[in-house]
C-alpha cells in the first residue's frame, strides 16, 4: 500500500452486515486492481438512517430498481448500515495540491467506493458513498457531512447535469439519525450516495508519482485510459494527458459559460474524466463578475470566476508532472519528450477558446452565421460581458432576454420591444452593443428566419440556474424537515432551458444585498 502512514487504529474496517436485496451489479475493478492505492474498509453505521430524496431518473439511467432504494433496506445500504450484494467498500487515497500547497496525503477521509456499475449505455460509474463515516483519511475530521452540504451537492449536481455539464450526481441522500458539530454548532446528518464516472482525480496521480513502484505507475495510468480515454493507444502517455487536457478544456469552457463558480479547484477536486466533482462552496454567478469569490475558504480569491481556466491549466500541469517518470525515464536523454508534455499544457489555452467561443457564440445565436470571424465574435462577447459587469446586469437572466430583444427587434414583425434597454443606466453603451450585435447576426442566411435563431439561443440560454438565495432557503427548509422547497428547485433547475408559468421566482435576480454579502463554506 502507497499509504502505510495512515492510522487505522480503531476503525471498522469489514464489518457492516451483508445484504440480500436488490442486486446492483456491483463490478470492483478499482478495489480489486489498485488495491494498493487506498484501503478496503467499510462505511460506519449511523443511529437512525432516514430517507431523503431517491433521483429516480438517475436510478432508472443505472438500472436500479428505485422502489427498492425507498425501502428500509435499500436506505440501510444508502446510510452504509448494510452493504449491498458484490460491493468491496474501499477508500481511496490521494494526495492534492490545496490553495496551491502540497499535501501529500488526502484520501477518502469521508467516503466509500462502494462499487462500479454499468449504466444501461454500458458506462462504468462509480458508486460511492460521502459522509459515510472515519476512515484511515479522516486526518482530524469526523468523517461525516451535514443535510445542507449534501443537499447542496445534490441540487447543484441536477442543475449542472440539465445544462449539459459533465458532472458526478447524487442518487440518493439520506438523515442519519445523528447531529454532526461544526462552527455553526449541532446540525443534522446526511449521506450523499454519489454517481460518477470515476473519482480518478489529478490529486491521485499526485500521490502516486511520490509513492508507487513503477509497475503501479503504469498501471495506474493504464486504469486512467482504459476507464476514460480508450481511444488513446496503451503506453502513449502523451495521448494520455492530451485527452485529460482536452475534457478538462471543454468543461471549464461550460464553467465560464454558464457563470458557474466550483470555489476550490485544487488539484484533489479536479478529475481526469472531465466531470465537476465535489460541490463545496460552488455557486453561480448573479451580476456578472470575474472577481466574484464566494467561498470562505478563499480569501486571496485564487479560486475566483475570472482565474478558474488558468487555474486548470495549473492543475493539469501537476497532472503532466505525474507523467514524466512514464514519459521521459531518464529527464537528461528525453528532454524533447518533456518539452512535447509542456505543450501539451500549452494546448489547454487553445482547446479552452474554441471551446469557449463556441459556447458564448450560440448563447448570442452567432452559430449561425455563416463564415463567423472569431475575433468579431469574441469581441461581441467580451464588450457584452464587460457591460453587464458595469451595470451589474445578472448572467443568466441577461442572456436569457437576448432572444427577446432579437424577437422584438427583427427587421420585419419584430414589435421594436427591448427588454435588456429597460434595464441598463447607460442606454447609449447597450444600444451601441446590440446594433452591432444584430449587424453581426444578419450574417445569417436568408432562409434562417430570426425566430428560429431565438429559438436555438433558448436552447442554450437556461432560464433557470439553482439561485444561490434559493439554494439557501431550500436548504433551510429541509433542515427543519420540509423537502417541499428542495423539490420545487430541483423541479425547476432540471429542465433549465423550459420557460414555465409559476416559476419566475426561480428565474428571478436575488435582491443585490443578498449577493454583496453571500458566503458559502466547503468541507462541512
Ligand atoms: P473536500 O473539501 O470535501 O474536497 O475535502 C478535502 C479533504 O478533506 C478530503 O480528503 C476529504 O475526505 C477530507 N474531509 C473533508 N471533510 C471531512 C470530514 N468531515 N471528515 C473527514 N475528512 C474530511
Ligand atoms: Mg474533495
């Protein structure tokens, strides 16, 4: 084991009752081939295990009977007071560079892979439980999670998920019965059972390079590939970071996009699949701010929305450090070698603007045009962002009403209506914007009429975005026991592009007090 420094003393390690029940299918390819790389052990029971929420589309996606997962017996497995038929519980170690300091040793301090499931699209997921208990990783923590946290995580997962987002996403959560202690004081327990792709993570890759033999580098590495990027060749490490680089890229790109802030980028939160993991302090963005940091963990803002791409690119550069004992064995003889993995690194950049003009592009409707200058585009979308910034107008909902002003001011039958000029102080800057924007737009074909290119913007602009004073009162609800306002927002947030009547509130701006002085806390 990779991690012999970790104290075990006094913890359960396989001693939660087996279960009949419901068959899930569990495969343990982590458990059974990287044995080495964390520790078999078992969740720890909790007094009293309640349920909270089953996500029946997601069981239905996994195969799993949800009817079930409602039982007494499917939510003693979701608490971890039972383990379900095939699972090898294990906790997985990693190591991770924090605020940009290096710990050498993380792990799963509060969390168990259960299993791998094959979904019915024949992908693996990763089926873990979060809050789950002390572990060998627990460093000084308790090992548990609070209501609002995992029900933060959950709604937050949902919502990105609707939008297109890769991300990990919750099953199910659960009451366990018993208070957990933070700053706040007593507040209850949960436990999130989590899907996701893997929970390979750059951190991982960290502890690793510092701690395995060479064989397990490789087979490491291997598992990397085969689980994630099959189509790279076995034993092109190079293939290998390109495709980490390049799904990294693409989902910061939908990051930036939708104003969605993750709040604690370290390399321990970063995935190699692609997927947004571990939802702490994450909120999105109301007016729009590069500067905006809401987390109170950050208090030098490295984690804030504007620093997030360069920020990845950091992360994936300790993610080719991993690499090079594969890459270049002897650094004097390979430095070409090592010269190609910096540009990989390089190419995060490139990767990150297409990806990121082609996402503010068709939230502006310029997809359609044929021909588009990338640079005119850019412009289009910077000068827009810039202007919110100054007239503090909100991301989402602002992007939202663009294919309302193209309806209201199309050529023909458009009734001259702007909804965006109702709300800006400077309405000479806006107006001189929005001309130049529906100049760029009559690039479109003549055939594509204005209604179909709204049409296309509603697809990629979404209505409603978990809000984060709605976020807050949903979770102060259900701490006191009421789940109606959780259900309401998860109703809404996942179908984010669907304008319906009754829910504007979901669609509507906090007041700008509450957003001057919102903090979310990580960790809890
Ligand atoms: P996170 O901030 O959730 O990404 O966690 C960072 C590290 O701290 C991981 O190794 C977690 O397992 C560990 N951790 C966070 N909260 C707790 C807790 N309450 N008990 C034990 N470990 C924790
Ligand atoms: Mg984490």
């Amino acid at each position: 084991m990779v991690t012999d420094d970790a104290n075990a003393d006094g913890l359960a390690d396989v001693g939660v009752p087996r279960t009949g029940g419901m068959d899930w299918g569990f495969d343990n390819t982590f458990a059974l081939e990287l044995d080495w790389l964390g520790v078999r052990i078992d969740p720890v029971p909790v007094a009293a295990p309640g349920l909270l929420l089953v996500n029946e589309a997601l069981a239905v996606e996994l195969g799993l009977d949800s009817e079930w997962l409602r039982s007494p017996e499917g939510v003693a497995v979701l608490a971890g007071n039972a383990i379900a038929p095939g699972s090898m519980p294990f906790a997985q170690a990693y190591a991770g560079h924090q605020f940009g300091q290096f710990s050498p040793l993380l792990g799963d301090g509060r969390a168990n892979l259960l299993g791998e499931v094959i979904d019915r699209e024949g992908r693996r997921r990763d089926i873990a439980l979060k809050g789950s208990g002390r572990t060998p990783f627990s460093r000084g923590g308790d090992g548990r999670a609070a209501v609002g946290p995992v029900l933060r995580e959950y709604i937050l997962g949902e919502a990105m998920h609707a939008l297109g987002v890769p991300t990990t996403r919750a099953l199910a959560a659960v009451t366990t019965g018993e208070s957990v202690w933070r700053e706040a004081g007593p507040l209850p327990g949960a436990v999130l059972t989590r899907v996701a792709a893997s929970h390979l993570r750059v951190g991982m890759a960290e502890l690793v390079r510092m701690r395995a033999s060479d064989a397990q580098q490789v087979a490491f590495a291997g598992y990397v590939r085969r689980r994630h990027h099959p189509e790279v060749v076995e034993g092109d490490w190079l293939g290998l970071l390109s495709a980490v680089v390049s799904a990294q890229a693409r989902l910061i790109a939908q990051w930036m996009s939708l104003g969605f802030i993750h709040g604690v980028m370290n390399t321990d939160n970063m995935t190699l699949s692609g997927e947004t993991i571990d939802y702490g302090p994450a909120a999105f963005l109301e007016a729009h701010d590069p500067g905006a940091v809401f987390s109170s963990i950050d208090a030098m803002g490295r984690y804030r929305f504007g620093a997030q791409p360069s920020i990845a690119q950091w992360d994936l550069a300790r993610y080719s450090e991993t690499l090079l004992p594969l890459l270049a064995p002897d650094p004097g003889a390979d430095a070409e070698l090592i010269e190609a993995a910096t540009e990989r690194i390089r190419l995060f950049d490139k990767a990150f603007r297409a990806e990121y003009l082609a996402r503010m592009a068709a939230r502006l409707g310029l997809d359609h045009v044929v021909g588009l200058d990338a640079e005119v585009a850019l412009g289009l979308v910077d000068e827009l962002l810039e202007l919110m910034g100054r007239e503090r107008l909100d991301h989402t909902r602002t992007f939202r009403m663009l294919s309302k002003v193209l309806r209201g001011q199309a050529a023909a039958g458009g009734d001259g209506s702007d909804a965006i000029g109702e709300l800006v102080v400077d309405r000479g800057v806006w107006e001189a914007w929005r001309d130049r924007w529906l100049a760029a737009l009559s690039g479109i074909p003549s055939a594509t009429r204005p209604e179909e290119v709204a049409t296309s913007m509603d697809a990629v602009n979404p209505a409603y975005i978990p809000r984060n004073h709605l976020v807050e009162e949903a979770l102060a609800a259900a701490q006191l026991g009421d789940l109606a306002p959780t259900h309401a927002l998860l109703d809404a947030v996942s179908q984010p592009f669907t304008e319906r009547p009754g829910l504007e509130r979901y669609a509507a701006p906090a007041p700008a007090s509450f957003t001057d002085s919102y903090v979310t806390y990580c960790g809890t």
